[in-house]
C-alpha cells in the first residue's frame, strides 16, 4: 500500500511539474510574440503546438508508467500490455491537438492522426501482432494451461537427430516440432516445459501463424496408433503362421496390424505390430510391453531352432 502512494504521489508531481513547465513555456511564446513583432505569427503558433504535443506525449508517458507499476503486481507482465496501448492511444491524441492548434481542418487533423498511428503500428507491428495473437488464442482456447502440444513453425527450427538411426527406427515419421506442456498463455508469448524439462516461450503471432498437434485431450481423435518394430531372422520363423503366432504372444493388447514390413537383408524380416492406445493410457508403456514380448518371441524362436540358426543365419555350421 504504502508503494502504491509512493507512485501515485510521484505521478502526481510529474503531472503538475509537465503542467507548469508547458504553461510557462506557452505563455512565454504568447509574450515573446508581442514583442517581436517582425516574425511571421503561424512560427509562434506551431511552437506552441509543439509545445502541447510534447507536453502531451511526456504527461501520457508518466501516466501509462503508473499504470504498468500499479497493475503489474496484480496481473503481471499483462500491465505492460495495458500501460503501453494507453501510450500508443495518448499519443496519438497529442499530435491530434497539435495539429489542431495550428489551425488544421478536422480531416487535416485526423489525417495526421492516422498518419502518426500507421507509423507507431509500424514500428510496433511485432508487439502489436502478439498482443492481438495472445487475444484470439485466449478468446478462442486456441491452446490452453495443461495442454501437451506440438509446435509446428519455421520460425521455430526443429533439428531431430540424425545418428545412430536405430533412435527413429520404430515411428512411420518424424513430427519436426517442439512438444512440451502449456504452462502460461499471456499476451505476448506462450510458454512451455518440454519434455526434458526446459521452458520454452514462443511469441503469440508464431504460435497462431503455424500448426499445433495437441497430445493431451483432442476434440475428434479418441486414441492414438502406435507402431512397433523387430526384426526377426527367416531361419527361424514359419510365415504361413507368423501372423497367428505374435497375436497370440500380444494377446490383451489391442493389435490392429501385423505386416511383414520390410527385408532388412537376405537374412532377416522386419515386423510391424500396428496397436491402437485409449488416450487416458500411457502409450510408452504399452508400446514397451508389446516391444518386450516380441523380444521374448525372437529370443524363443532362435533358442528352439539355434543349429538352423547358426547354419542359416550365421554360417557356422557344424
């Protein structure tokens, strides 16, 4: 309370003392302008515009820093928004009734208004495209605080690693986004917690200007499909059975594909087990599950046929 009477006094004394000062230096125009007579009247009367444009911009600029250091304890860094948009507006303003102290039509004045605002939109024109973008994506839940999103955007370079590539050896492809949760949507930027745990704050206008895949609670999609992969060796598997075999090993997981994928050499398949996981399930789990009991299933089959194994896939043969 007390910090706020601080700055509220302190306001108050920049106000009277731009007051002052604008008043002394325009009347000191009005006395000056009787005495030199000589000097065209439409000089004295633009300085005194100056004068009230500048004593309007510096009152504006105290006024929209009182309300920043007034507000910012209750919402934070959203008093910048409100104390510099209430600057931008009194600004304008003051160079409105300087242009009308020098006798400029009202369409004059209001030109020179319009003027004035396209160059300070302009030159706000990142801050302002923010603030407008943290507008719409709070009015229209664009994302929300707890959401676990992916951020697609040029302007946010994703690199995915490259090698080993056994680390990208499972997904069909590769999203090149940053996915963390939603932490802070605020006017200008939208923060998030990655997965490891860093925060990452992206401005508003990149995060309504690109793509969002949202992993937390879609509207449409009820369940995610996830993929997994082993390779197992020809010389031990059956493929008129294989099929059969490994839903049978996946029995209570929701398998909704099993292709023969790809031959990763002469000597080996590649199996692609497609599972369907409810959203309120943690897939990394039941994807391990499934990856663990396929493994299980390569490591039976090698043990039950090891001499085919050794001749047909090794070449030691005894």
């Amino acid at each position: 309370m007390r910090r706020q009477t601080l700055n509220l006094v302190k306001v108050i004394t920049e106000l009277l003392t731009i007051g002052a000062l604008g008043a002394l230096l325009y009347v000191s125009v009005d006395l000056t302008a009787e005495k030199i007579a000589s000097v065209p009247s439409y000089v004295f009367v633009l300085i005194k515009a100056i004068i009230l444009i500048g004593g309007g911009i510096a009152g504006v600029k105290a006024l929209g820093d009182y309300l920043i250091r007034a507000l910012e304890p209750k919402i934070g860094d959203r008093a910048y928004a409100v104390g510099n948009t209430f600057k931008i507006l009194g600004y304008i303003v003051a160079i409105v009734v300087g242009f009308y102290k020098i006798g400029a039509t009202s369409q004059i004045a209001l030109l020179g208004g319009t003027i004035a605002g396209i160059v300070l939109g302009l030159a706000l024109q990142p801050v302002l495209s923010n603030l407008f973008a943290g507008l719409l994506i709070i009015a229209t839940n664009f994302v929300r605080v707890g959401d676990i999103v992916r951020v697609i955007n040029w302007q946010v370079p994703y690199q995915w690693a490259f090698s080993p590539s056994y680390k990208f050896f499972s997904p069909d492809y590769v999203v090149p986004a940053f996915k963390g949760k939603v932490v802070e949507v605020n006017l200008f930027y939208t923060v998030l917690v990655t997965d490891v745990g860093r925060e990452l704050k992206v401005p508003n206008s990149i995060m309504l200007g690109g793509a969002i895949i949202d992993e937390s609670s879609p509207q449409w999609s009820q369940s995610l499909t996830v993929n997994v992969r082993v390779e197992l060796p020809l010389s031990v598997v059956d493929l008129s059975s294989l099929e059969d075999v490994i839903k049978a090993r996946l029995e209570g997981l929701n398998v909704v594909g099993i292709y023969l994928n790809e031959q990763s050499d002469k000597d080996y398949v590649i199996i692609l087990v497609r599972l369907n996981i409810p959203r309120d399930q943690d897939w990394r789990k039941v994807k391990s599950e499934a990856l663990r009991r396929l493994l299980q299933l390569r490591n039976e089959l090698i043990s039950s046929n090891e001499a085919r194994y050794l001749c047909l896939t090794k070449g030691v043969c005894k």
